[in-house]
C-alpha cells in the first residue's frame, strides 16, 4: 500500500506506511475521529492503569483488538514493552506477519 509520510508529505509504502499507521491507531483514542468514530484504540483509557501483570495484560489485548480491527495488512504475533517510563510513556515493539509479503516483520520503536 502507498500513502504519504504525515510529518514530510513525501510518499511512504511498505513496512514504512504500516509502522505509520499502526502508530497512528494505537495513538488515536477511540472516539476522535468525527467520520469515524470506531477507528482507534482504547490504548489511552488504560494508560494510568498499573504497570502490573493486569494492567499490562489489559493493554495489550486493547493493542491486539485495534490492529486486528484497523490493520489488516499485518498478522499480531507478539507484543513487547521495551519502555514504561513514570510519566505513563510506553515504547513498544511489534511482531508479526507482513501480509503483503508473507514475511515476519518486527516494528520497533512505537511510543504510547
């Protein structure tokens, strides 16, 4: 898939358009977009939770309900939290399978 890179307005495709938008639906609430209003995550909602087995447990099963709702260009294999800092910033990594290739993908560096 092609679109635009949302920082530079140049073109983006590939394993760079999908880290792009899997960044862009766990960073939207649920409820902001006005056209869509299901399009999103309830990352946010659980970001004050504690960083506790649950609440860990919780937010990834959010991550996974988004992508698989808004993604369908990627295959959720493993969630990995790489950073939880005490302001609530969570920096993650991805694995899965890249559809459009058949390959395994990691993606790296996904701040919450």
């Amino acid at each position: 898939m092609n679109g635009m890179n949302a920082l530079t307005g140049t073109p983006l495709s590939g394993v760079d358009h999908l880290w792009q938008s899997v960044a862009d639906i766990l960073q939207t609430p649920i409820g902001a977009r006005i056209i869509r209003r299901t399009y999103g995550s309830y990352v946010f909602e659980l970001i004050d939770y504690a960083a506790n087995e649950l609440g860990l447990l919780l937010l990834k099963a959010a991550i996974a309900d988004a992508l698989a709702k808004w993604e369908p260009r990627l295959t959720l294999t493993k969630i990995l939290f790489d950073e939880i800092t005490s302001e609530g910033k969570i920096t993650l990594t991805l694995e899965g399978d890249y559809i459009e290739t058949g390959e395994a993908i990691t993606l790296e560096g996904i701040t919450l």
